[in-house]
C-alpha cells in the first residue's frame, strides 16, 4: 500500500492543494492520513490540521499521548516522557 501522498502533491506553487488538511480516505492504518482530529489542551484547543504544513522543506513528527487518570501504566509512562 502506497502513502497517501503518493495519489497527488500536496503542495504546488508554495500553497496546500488541499486546503488546510489532507483530503484523503482516513484511516488509522499505517502509512495513511488520520481524520482531522481535535483535543482539547491546558493551553487551549488543538487540532491536526494546526501542523498540517505541505510546503515546509522539512518535515515534523507529532507525537499525541492520551492518558486517563485511572491507568497507573500509562499515568507514570507520560510522566517519564519528554515534552519536546
């Protein structure tokens, strides 16, 4: 299976093709494009398409950790984690 990148450019001419997010079959399969998804955050609310940027010359990870207070597993693996 080819990324979704691979159907069309995403940047031509400085500016997205597709607007402010991926059109594309979302899906949470590799190697795919994830619905637009929106979390709230301690400094207000975020989306996907906020680091949506096809024309930068480099490209930028995002990593999304979700915890619930009820998990001890997963509480002490987000304290242990770098905020980058």
């Amino acid at each position: 299976m080819q990324p979704a990148e691979a159907a069309h450019p995403l940047c031509s001419n400085g500016q997205s093709t597709d607007g402010v997010y991926p059109k594309a079959n979302y899906s949470f399969d590799l190697l795919n494009t994830p619905p637009d998804l929106a979390f709230d955050a301690p400094s207000g609310p975020i989306a996907l398409h906020d680091y949506f940027e096809p024309c930068a010359p480099t490209s930028r990870l995002l990593i999304s950790a979700s915890v619930r207070p009820w998990c001890g597993t997963c509480f002490g693996t987000s304290s242990t984690t770098p905020q980058t």
